[in-house]
C-alpha cells in the first residue's frame, strides 16, 4: 500500500502564518542576517550539522556565515576540538559541539543500543559477548586512533565464530562503542577516516560520565533545542529527525506541557511564541542550500516548504537530498555545480518561474560560492 503524505496544516484561526513559520526557522538557521556567528554557535543552534560528506557538511557552515571555511572547519574537528564528528539523528554523521557531546549520547544510546544488539541478536550473540567486542575494540585504540578495517583485522582473531560471522554481515563493528559515545571519529589519514577513544581525545567535560547523565532529561533537552530550530513541529517530526523512538517520545510529551504550545498538533516553546508571531513575513531570502543541508531534514513531511510534485526531484533515492534553490523558506528548485582548475559551473533548474530581481539573486548567490572556490563562474539556469 502507498503511504499518505499527510501533513499537518495551518488552520486559519492559528496565531501564526506560514510566512512567519518560515521568516522564524531561517532566522534561527542563521539565514537571514548571516550574521558572524562562529561554527560552534552554528552547530549548536541547528542542532549539528550533517556530515555524511564533509564537503556539503563545510557548505551548510558556509551558507550561514560566508567567511566560515574549509580550514576552519577542519581546525575546529581535528586541533581545536571544539566539535566533533559522530554517528547520531537517524544514524548519519554530524558535526556538534564537543560540550554537547553527552547531551547527543545519552538522548540516542537507549533506543540506537537497543537497535544493534536486537541484530546481534540473531547471530545468537548476547549482551555479555556484545560488552567483551566493546572491551577489545577499545584496548585496540589504547594506542592511538585506528581505520575501520585496521580494527577489524585486529579483533576478529580474539572472537568467537558467531561474532566473526556477524562481523562478515555488517559493514561496522565499532558502531556499538559509537552509539554509547565511547568512541568518536578521529583525525583522517588521506581519505581514510579512523576512530578513536573519546576519553583520549575529546575536553574532560564533553566525556560520557554515566552517573551524571540522566536520559531523559538529555531528551528533553534535545526536544527543546529541535524546537528552537524547527518548530512548531509535531511530535512525529521529532522522533522522524532524531530517531528516538516514538514511544520514548510521546513520554516526554507531558514532562513539557508547562514549557510548550500546541495549535493544530504543532508544537511550540511558550517562551518562541512572541518571537514567532512578530517574524516579518514579507521576506527577500534567497539561498543556494548544499546537499542534505539541514533545515530539509527536520520535519517528517515536506509540504510545508515543497509542492508534492517535486518531492522526488529533492528527496532522491537510497536517501540522497538534492542541493536546492530557497526562496523564502520554500524549496523552489534545484542545482548543481562542478568545480575544476578552471571555473565553477552552476546550474540551476526551478520548478516554477521566477521574476528578473529575484533570477539575479539566484546569480548573485552562485557568484558567491564561486567565490568561496575563488575560481570563475560558468552560470546557466536549465529552462
């Protein structure tokens, strides 16, 4: 059966428009003033940042603050460490703040723990045997940071034969001591990404100290933050972005009836409401977003910013997102761009046409990335 794209609409009688929904996310995102705000605020305040590929992950910093580059990203992860870079909402990569690092653990570990060894399960692996894989891939890092392949090689030998069997069905063994913040991503050699033990690399306030974390108020406070960014939002949209359960997070619903609104199904902190309704509708925004940038991820349906015809033109196959043309908080095409020794190319194809002044921002806005590669730009829309 083909599933409904329902989404929840806003009525007439709501204390909001759409207008200002979209004015009050990009603000948030940082995409209206672009103001000088450092990456760490940045990835603080949409709740990390995507990094499935580093590239788009740079370019989603970018798009918010255009003198965020390529090195001071790479600074920031690997010498400074104030992020880091770790498996999270809905098991992708993401940049976040090294002193939120628990907060992100202690809010995912329950149900992303449970998940993995439910599949260790079936291979007749239990619990104990799932803590003793855990124990050897850290005493393999006591060392240093370590490839992927490098780990295995070195612990299949020290397991049992159903471990070995599912180590064959599964393409990464250290994703246990991952979910349970044990272990992070660390410096690359090349483009071979390595791990490493988070009690060697991170800030002694961003280490996982069990007796100190409490899951569900790391949950609760995770809500409040997607709400900060994403609201109003409903409670499928939450549990769609972080992947907590749905059952953990109707839960949390009632522990914050004090702190939030609620209109139609949509939540809202009480304390953004103000904030919300006085968002200036009449907007000029234009950007060029990267791929899987994340004001696309947040929400569980797509109506709100997408006609359902171009649904697919965006949300591809095998869970790949198109970079796309934003217009005032709507998705209102998409482009590509090919960079070489020569020059940028950037085409752009919309969905719909556009007037002269806003064609010439499209321009003005890949001129800027041009910039960014510093390298001339090839320019065409696709009409």
């Amino acid at each position: 059966m083909k599933k409904s794209r329902r989404t929840t609409k806003i009525s007439h009688d709501a204390p909001f428009s759409s207008e200002q929904i979209h004015a009050f996310r990009l603000r948030r995102h940082h995409l209206l003033d672009r103001s000088a705000k450092d990456l760490v605020t940045i990835c603080r305040d949409v709740c990390g940042v995507q990094a499935q590929i580093m590239s788009a992950a740079q370019l989603q910093l970018w798009a918010r603050n255009h003198a965020i580059t390529l090195e001071m990203v790479n600074d920031a992860l690997w010498k400074t460490r104030s992020l880091v870079k770790t498996s999270l909402m809905r098991q992708t990569l993401h940049l976040v703040p090294a002193d939120e690092f628990p907060l992100y653990i202690a809010a995912h570990k329950s149900a992303r723990a449970k998940a993995v060894l439910s599949i260790m399960a079936r291979c007749k692996i239990t619990r104990e045997e799932a803590d003793a894989l855990t124990a050897l891939i850290l005493e393999e890092l006591k060392a240093g940071p370590a490839p992927r392949a490098a780990i295995t090689a070195a612990v299949r030998p020290k397991v049992s034969k159903r471990l070995r069997v599912w180590m064959d069905k599964v393409w990464s063994i250290v994703r246990l001591p991952v979910i349970e913040g044990l272990v992070c991503y660390g410096p690359g050699e090349g483009n071979q990404a390595t791990f490493i033990r988070t009690e060697h690399w991170l800030p002694a306030q961003s280490r996982i100290d069990e007796a100190k974390i409490d899951a569900v108020q790391a949950q609760k406070e995770l809500f409040r933050k997607y709400l900060r960014a994403y609201g109003p939002a409903t409670l499928q949209d939450f549990a769609h972005w972080s992947l907590i359960s749905m059952a953990e997070v109707r839960a949390l619903r009632p522990l914050l009836d004090s702190e939030v609104v609620e209109h139609n199904g949509l939540l809202l902190l009480r304390e953004d409401t103000k904030t919300l309704q006085s968002a200036a509708p009449e907007l000029d925004s234009v950007h060029l977003l990267p791929y899987f940038d994340v004001y696309l991820l947040a929400h569980r349906f797509k109506e709100h910013f997408l006609k359902p015809q171009f649904y697919k033109r965006v949300y591809r196959n095998q869970g790949w997102i198109s970079p796309v043309v934003l217009i005032n908080g709507e998705i209102a095409g998409v482009w590509s761009y090919k960079v070489s020794r020569k020059a940028v190319e950037i085409e752009i194809e919309l969905f719909a046409r556009v007037g002269t002044r806003t064609r010439k921002q499209i321009k003005d806005r890949a001129a800027e990335l041009a910039g960014l590669f510093q390298s001339p730009l090839v320019f065409s829309f696709k009409d």
